[in-house]
C-alpha cells in the first residue's frame, strides 16, 4: 500500500512545508534590549520552568511573556497541478497571528524603563527594526500598571506594559488536482 503526505491518500494532511513559524521570542527581547540599552540578557524570558536566579533588587531589568495568542481567519490560494505530474499544485494557507505580551520591569528606574520602552516601540525605525524579525507591532495599551511583588520579605517594584506583535503565518498542504474518481457526476440542465 502507497502512503502519500498529500491529498492522492484518504490521510489527514501536514504541511510541507511552513514560513515564519520559528520562536519569535528571542527577537522580541533583542529588540526590547535595543530600545532600552540594556544588555539581552537582563531583558528574560518570564515563566520559565527554571528561571534562574534573579536579579538584585538594585538592578534595573526586565522580563517578557506571551500572555495569549489570537489567529485571524485564514485564507487559502492555490495553484493547478499538472496533469502528467501528480506531485504538482499545492495549497498554502495564510494566518495572522496576534500575540499578547506582558513585559515587566524591575529595579529602581522600573516605571522610567516602562515609560521609555512605550515612546521608544513607537517609532517608526524601531518598528521596522521589529519588522526585519518578521514580527509587527500592533497596539501598545496606554496603561503602565504598577505591581509590585512581595519576594525576600519585601516589597519589590514592578511595572507592567501589555503590546500585541502580529507576525503572517504560511503553511503549505499538498492538495493535489484531481484526475479522475471512482464515480460519476452527472449534471442537471433546469
């Protein structure tokens, strides 16, 4: 029996092949680090299973986090296979993903640092900065939320600022044009 990865097999169908589907954030604390001058590795990572130790409450850092993730509908194109070549004609489907992040701030400038991320994200160069990583700044909320935590036995300043970068998602199915079937279609004339 023949297995194929496209659709001559009655299997479900994988992509082929996608486009821009890698782990977006790395970049995004490259580009955060940029804005703010900070070195990449005081912008981390939140919500990792073993974080590591953290910074002194003397230092001014920053961690991010994706809170959520939204994918507009989808569109598909396509193009005709060839007849004498059945592997040919795909489908690609396109989605634009929304993704919600959380980034705080932490230290003795954590409500400065906030305040110059959000003017610094809204310029037109460091957008495009962003848009060479494939990723595209949204929306920033206008609201910088003051949360502290209580760790150590005090109180440590934290400010958060919640964005939405979008990046396009293509994946590739192989959907093939269909030659011939097991059955008829008879059309009706009205």
């Amino acid at each position: 029996m023949t297995v194929f990865d496209d659709s001559r097999g009655a299997n479900v169908l994988r992509p082929t092949s996608s486009d821009n589907e890698s782990n977006f954030l790395d970049p995004l604390r490259i580009w955060v680090s940029k804005i703010l001058g900070f070195p990449p590795e005081i912008v981390r990572a939140s919500w990792l299973q073993k974080p590591g130790t953290q910074p002194s409450i003397n230092k001014n850092w920053c961690a991010l986090a994706v809170k959520g993730a939204q994918s507009t509908p989808i569109y598909q194109f396509g193009k005709k296979g060839r007849v004498d070549d059945p592997e040919s004609g795909d489908t690609t489907q396109v989605s634009h993903d929304d993704y919600q992040v959380v980034i705080s701030f932490y230290g003795p400038s954590a409500m400065f640092n906030a305040m110059r991320f959000r003017d610094g994200a809204q310029l037109l160069q460091n957008r495009r900065n962003l848009e060479s990583y494939g990723l595209t700044l949204i929306r920033l909320d206008p609201q910088t939320l003051r949360l502290p935590d209580f760790a150590g036995e005090q109180w440590i300043d934290r400010y958060d600022v919640e964005f939405h970068v979008g990046r396009k998602v293509s994946r590739t199915y192989g959907v093939r044009t269909v030659v011939s079937a097991d059955f008829d279609i008879f059309f009706r004339k009205r």
